[in-house]
C-alpha cells in the first residue's frame, strides 16, 4: 500500500489518512461475486510496477484465514490514523529528516506525560531517523556532514525503537552519540526483553547513575562496579602483672578481603548531589552533579513556551522537495496523457485503415464468389454433359442386342 500510495498518489495525498480512504474504497474482502476490488486495482498496474509486484508475491497470493490475519494486523497498525487530529498532524512534514544531519538542527519531540497510544508514531519517527542519517552518512564516506546528539529523556515512553541495540553498536561511526535516559533498568526490560535490554545498556560506552533507584536498579550499577580489596587491621593489647612488676604487651594484623565497591543501599541512599560514572575501560567515579537550576535561575519562569501554541511553517528544503515531486508528478502524468492520446490516435487510424479495406475485401470476396459460381456452373454443366453421354451409350447398346436377336 505504501508503495502504491508513492507511485499512484498525488504528492499531497501521499498520507496513511489517504491511505485508509483508498482500503475504504477498495474492499481487501470478496464480495458477493467472489471478486475483490482491492485486487482490481493492483492489477490495472503494470507488471513492472513495485506496487503489484510486492503486492502479488505477498496479500494476493494469501487465502482465508491468512488474509484475514494479514488484514486485522494492518487495521491494528494504522488505529492511530483513524483520530483527526493525528491525520493532521501526518498530513504533511514540515523539516527533511536529512536536515538533522545537514545543518544544526534541534528538534523537540513532544511526548504525552499519560497514556501509549502515539507510541507507534514516536518510535517510527525516531526509527525513520536514524534509516535517513545513516543513508546520509553512507553518502558521505559513512560520516554526517554535521554530528547528531540525541537526547531520549524518558526514552521508555517513546515506545520499542526497532534494532535499537544495533544502532546504539554502529551510531558512533556517523558521529551519532544518544543518550538514553530510564527511571530505572526494570523499564527498559519491560519495553524489550530481557537479553535486549542487557544488550541496550551494555553499547553504552557510559553508564551514569544520578542515584534514587530501586533495587534492581541498585544490584545493576552494584555488579557493574565490581569489587574492591579492603584492608582490615585488627590490634589487640594485654597486660600483666606481677608482686614487684607490671608489663604491657600489644599486637597488631592486617588482612585483606574482597568486597563491593558500593552495596545496593549505598547506591540508593547516595547524596543528592552526587552521581555515580561509569565509563569503558575506566575506573569508576562518584562525581558532583550540575545544579543547572542554581546555574541559571528563572529559567523556566522567564522562557515559557507552550506545547499548543506551536506553528507549522515549512522550511525551505521541504518546499523545494514538494516542489520537486509536484513536477515529477506533473511530467508523469502529462506523459500518460500523451501515450493515453497516441493509443487513442492508433486506435482511430485502426478504425479508418478497417474502414478502407472493407470495400477492397467486399469486392474481392464477390470476385471469388464470381469465380467458384462460374468453376460450379462449369462443374454442373460436365455433370449434365457426362449424363447425356451415359444416356446415348445406354441407348446404343439397348439397340445392339435387339439387333442382334
């Protein structure tokens, strides 16, 4: 469906919105004549044509049971679409993905504080990004013109990110660096799996820790530091003494033992104002957090800007890239009118050339008509001619033998 929206769609109805109106449309199911007119559609392509081809090898070839599955998985996909306001909102794109690594760029991504339901689109917003950086970095001798920072505050509420532990493993070479922000270990196992999220956590070349954890959390950060040798010293000391003297004696013994570095409550009951860094290949630390609200007082007083009160304005890479497609689109379909007309010129010239031949076929089919009338009369007069002959014969020789009696 998407490739047919691509190729078969004017360029500003190219929305999942349109694409829903399209199914609406085009019944996926067989109706009471047994025919499907989702098929019908896919088969006014060309062969070549990557909709009907994907489209063939996949839903078309697909019976019963199987159909009605890959159907319901589709609905499911595109339930977010049916709300107006997301409609909307995917209606149109006003930034190129490809900008981010082109120019210095931010984008804010706004998430609803309750509630998963456009958890779908977060995760593909961000899955699509990283597929346009990359392809932008593969353009560029597998680096980005300009670095990318993410920072995913909140990351489990953006939803599953597909591959997100491969691109955290290969990100690093396009100068992609992302910071993955998580209340604690336990969400990142519940978004993913277990080997997962272990997987997650272990491409992140740096672990910080900001304390106020829960206990999985706090045995998490307790493993990754490891073990420390303590020194104990013990000393002991005894006197005696005696009718004339008195003596003192003293003793002392140091062993070593192994222990954790930190335990799981002083990981949870850290100051507020240390943190815990753990870096690869590098000994741990316990540094001072920034106070960044100490820092610059009245920040959020002074710069208020409201979620609902921002507005959409294209920048300039989207109009020419909308400008683009619209001529693209215009050259094609000017080209199917034009092969539209010299097929309806052919046809015409067809009609004409029939026309024309019809009278030269008339009047040689009546010169053949003509011909065998003229063979048949000939025939029929050798028939008649032969009869004659049969007639005087049989008389003859009736004649001969009265004679000869």
């Amino acid at each position: 469906m998407l490739l047919y929206a691509k190729y078969e769609f004017e360029p500003e109805k190219r929305t999942i919105g349109n694409i829903i109106k399209f199914i609406q449309n085009n019944k996926p199911n067989q109706d009471e004549e047994g025919s499907v007119e989702l098929d019908k559609r896919f088969n006014e392509l060309s062969k070549d044509h990557p909709a009907r081809e994907s489209y063939e090898f996949g839903f078309a070839v697909s019976e019963g049971r199987t159909r009605a599955s890959i159907i319901l998985t589709f609905v499911a996909d595109l339930r977010n679409y049916i709300d107006n306001e997301i409609r909307s909102y995917t209606s149109d794109s006003d930034f190129d993905l490809r900008d981010v690594g082109l120019r210095k760029t931010i984008i804010y991504v706004m998430l609803p504080v309750l509630g998963n339901t456009v958890q779908s689109l977060s995760s593909l917003f961000f899955s699509q990004m990283f597929q346009q950086l990359y392809r932008l970095g593969d353009e560029n001798g597998a680096r980005l013109p300009v670095p990318v920072d993410f920072l995913l505050d909140e990351w489990p509420n953006i939803g599953a990110i597909p591959d997100y532990e491969e691109t955290l493993a290969t990100c690093r070479k396009y100068g992609i660096s992302i910071t993955t922000i998580v209340q604690s270990i336990s969400q990142a196992v519940d978004k993913y799996n277990k080997d997962k999220a272990n997987a997650i956590i272990g491409n992140h070349a740096v672990i910080l820790c900001l304390g106020n954890v829960n206990n999985d959390t706090a045995k998490y950060i307790k493993e990754e530091l490891g073990n420390a040798t303590v020194e104990f010293e013990t000393s002991s000391e005894g006197s005696s003494s005696g009718k004339d003297s008195r003596s003192k004696s003293s003793n002392k013994n140091v062993s070593y033992t192994g222990r954790a570095l930190l335990n799981e409550d002083e990981i949870s009951n850290m100051q507020q104002d240390k943190a815990i860094l753990i870096t690869k290949n590098r000994n741990p630390k316990i540094i001072k957090k920034l106070a960044y609200f100490k820092m610059f007082p009245n920040l959020t007083e002074t710069y208020i800007a409201p979620q609902n009160e921002y507005k959409r304005k294209k920048n300039q890479s989207m109009i020419d890239k909308h400008n683009r497609l619209r001529e693209e689109w215009d050259k094609k379909q000017e080209k199917i009118k034009q092969q539209k007309l010299e097929e309806y010129k052919e046809e015409q010239r067809q009609k004409e050339l029939e026309k024309e031949q019809q009278p030269q076929e008339e009047q040689q089919n009546e010169k053949v008509k003509e011909s065998k009338d003229k063979e048949d009369d000939q025939e029929d007069k050798k028939d008649e001619q032969q009869k004659i002959n049969d007639s005087k014969k049989a008389f003859y020789e009736k004649l001969k033998q009265k004679q000869a009696k």
